[in-house]
C-alpha cells in the first residue's frame, strides 16, 4: 500500500519527512474494502464506486488510439481518478504523463510511480511551493502560473530546493477563470519565466474548462475556435520577443477532437473519458447524437433500503455517495427510473414510469452525474468483470485538497 503526504504510514507511528517541509499529520486509516477480491456484487456492501473493467480498459484504448491517430500527445488529467493504478495503466496504454490540479494529487502520483506530472492550476504559499520543488527532484513536474510574482516565488523555491521546474504560462482563452490575457501580456511573462533561476519555460496553458459542457456541437466547436485564435496571438506575441512555445497543452474529453485537429495543441488533458459521467453523456457528438465514443464505466452500487410509498423507493446513497453538482444519476439498471430528491444519506428512485418495480434489498447501479467529485468521496475502486469483483483499487489523492 502507497502512502503519501496526507497519510501515515502506520497509525500511531510518527511519518517519516517526505520532505525539507516538515508537516503535521494526525492519524487515519482507510476505510475498509467494500468488497472482496472474488465477491458478487451481490456481496459488495454499499454505496460503492464500481468500474467496469471491460469498459474502462476500452475507453482507455480508445483516447490512446485516437490521440496517436492524430499525433498529439496524451497527458491524461488524474483530478478525475486521483488513483496511481490508473494512472499507471493510462501511461501503459501511451499517456506521456498526468496532469493534477492540486500538490496532494502531484505527491501521491508521484508516490506511485508516476514520473511526468504537469499541475495544471496556479500554486502560492511558501509550504506547498517547497514541496512543488521537492517532488521535482524526483519526477519531472510542470506548473502553470499567470502572474510574475507567482514565478518569483516559484523560482526561490526551486533555488532553494536545487530543482527545476516547467513552467507552463496559463492564458485565459475564454473561460474566464485563470490565466492571464492572451497575446503580449502572456509573453511578458513568459519572459520573466525564463529571466528567473530553477524555471524552464515550458510552453503554454491554453485550456477552455466551460466548453466542455457546451451541448451543441457546432456551439463547442466555435468556442474551441475562439480558444485557438487566442492561441495563435500568442504564439506570434512570444515569437515578436525571441521565443516560442515548444508545448500548448490544453483540451478535455468534451473538446479534444478540436484542439487535436487544430495543429496548435500538443498536448491533450482528458480525464472524464475513462468513467464517461451522465453530464457529459448529454453532449452531442459528430452527427448530432448523444456523446457515446466512450462508455459509462464508472457506476455507484446502492441497495434498496425503504419502499413504503407506491411508486417510489429509497437508496441508501446521497449527497455524501454522489457528486451531484451536475445534474442528478441515472439508474442504469431500470429504464424509466428517476433518481430525484437527495438528502446527505438517502436518494428516491421515481419508478412511475419504470419498467419495473424494485424490491428491498435490491442492488442497482447509478451512473454519476459527476465522475471527480463522487470519486474523490470513496477510498476504494471495487473493479467488476462479468458480475465478480476482481481487483480493487485505492484512491491514494482522494481528499488531497491542498
């Protein structure tokens, strides 16, 4: 069992220093294993976060293939698993590396075995810079930054540590999040970037989070286009002051397909295409038609707890078993099913139109409206194959927050 900075490695016993830093950690344990190696599901305690492996391992293959086909790399985005065993079967398949967005997720990717992390987000404060520079004496690790002060602070810290770090110039190309503005204003700082001791100009943060979820695919496409364009400002904006970009990174499992065909994009950051949630099933693909280049492989196991009111049932999962910011699960196992009014511990199963009714003690399958918030809720991955559980995975970074 990996453990990495939010954890001790035996309860009771004082960590040892993961690094210059040292932290104060209390003691926790995992909660125990949902299931057993060799269970039926049918013996899987619930809720718990189930994959299906036959699809899982076929999406996989499929972003592999596609981003080969189309000659941009992958760095496969781990804030939707925060699990080092998929991260490790990503980079099998042909994934260069994994991104993350917090230090937590970057420490416990590298803890197993993870050797190329990119933190796609904006770092301050002198406790986690340190162990930013750290980790890169370790594994080769990139940081994004939109601010000169940021890159001062970045550059002290990979000094002092004797580090060096790939700095990636996050531009706000339409999400209106981070970033800086796009075009002279992001070569100004790349130039700081490369003026700066322990930093290495890496290239370009160019991602559109807000696009992802864009319906219509036409809608997408253009936001992608508009996406682009500020890239090309920069581009030339960094040529005009005697540089370039050897690396734009940026894209997601909603948009990939535009940044890949741009031929300004390098890198993709997919996360979300290994699960395939119930929100970005709602997209449109090429022809108009619900997303389904990927499958659902992510599911939560519930168990009919209460059935007192005709037409209606009780699950023992709710906003604690479900990250339901995007929209509520689908009931996988009941066409007609609705899952609706959610407190913290139970969720209600409309069956009027169902096509069936449910019985106590039933285990069903639901299809999260949101695959990184649910996942980050859960300890464990029970892995199906053909109605058997056969692995289980932990989820080293869930929590990992800061």
């Amino acid at each position: 069992m990996i453990w990495h900075a939010s954890r001790q490695s035996q309860v009771g016993l004082a960590p040892e220093p993961h690094s210059a830093i040292m932290h104060v950690m209390s003691p926790s344990i995992s909660q125990i294993a949902p299931a057993a190696i060799g269970d039926d599901l049918d013996q899987v305690d619930t809720p718990a976060l189930m994959i299906d492996l036959d699809a899982f391992e076929r999406n996989i293959s499929a972003m592999a293939e596609t981003c080969r086909a189309a000659g941009v790399r992958l760095r496969a985005h781990s804030k939707t698993h925060k699990c080092p065993e998929i991260a490790r079967r990503q980079v099998a398949a042909g994934a260069i590396g994994v991104c993350c967005q917090k230090v937590g997720e970057a420490e416990a990717m590298v803890a197993g075995d993870i050797e190329d992390v990119l933190i796609t987000n904006q770092i301050w404060g002198a406790n986690k810079l340190a162990r930013v520079a750290e980790l890169a004496k370790t594994a080769r690790i990139g940081i994004c930054v939109d601010d000169a002060q940021n890159v001062a602070d970045l550059s002290a810290a990979a000094v002092a540590a004797g580090a060096k770090l790939d700095v990636y110039v996050e531009i706000d190309v339409g999400a209106g999040r981070c970033g800086i503005a796009p075009g002279d204003a992001a070569a100004d700082l790349a130039q700081t970037v490369v003026d700066h001791d322990g930093l290495n100009f890496a290239g370009l943060q160019a991602y559109h989070g807000s696009a992802q979820h864009i319906r219509a695919i036409n809608e997408r496409g253009a936001a992608i286009g508009a996406a682009c364009d500020h890239v090309k400002a920069t581009l030339a904006a960094l040529d005009r002051v005697g540089l370039s970009a050897k690396t734009v990174t940026g894209a997601g499992t909603g948009s990939f397909e535009f940044e890949a065909a741009s031929g300004l994009y390098q890198e993709m950051q997919c996360g979300s295409y290994i699960f395939m949630d119930a929100d970005y099933a709602q997209n449109q693909d090429r022809v108009g038609n619900p997303f389904a280049d990927f499958r659902h492989s992510l599911h939560v196991l519930v168990t009919v707890m209460s059935a007192t009111k005709p037409g209606f049932a009780v699950v023992d999962a709710g906003h604690k078993a479900l990250g339901n910011d995007q929209g509520m699960p689908w009931v996988a196992d009941i066409p007609g099913a609705r899952y609706q009014g959610p407190s913290d511990d139970h969720g209600t199963l409309a069956l009027q139109d169902a096509a069936r009714d449910v019985h106590l003690g039933e285990k069903l399958r639901l299809i999260p409206g949101h695959c990184d918030p649910t996942v980050n809720l859960y300890d464990w991955f029970v892995v199906v194959q053909s109605g058997r559980v056969v692995d289980l995975w932990e989820i080293t970074a869930r929590g990992a927050i800061r």
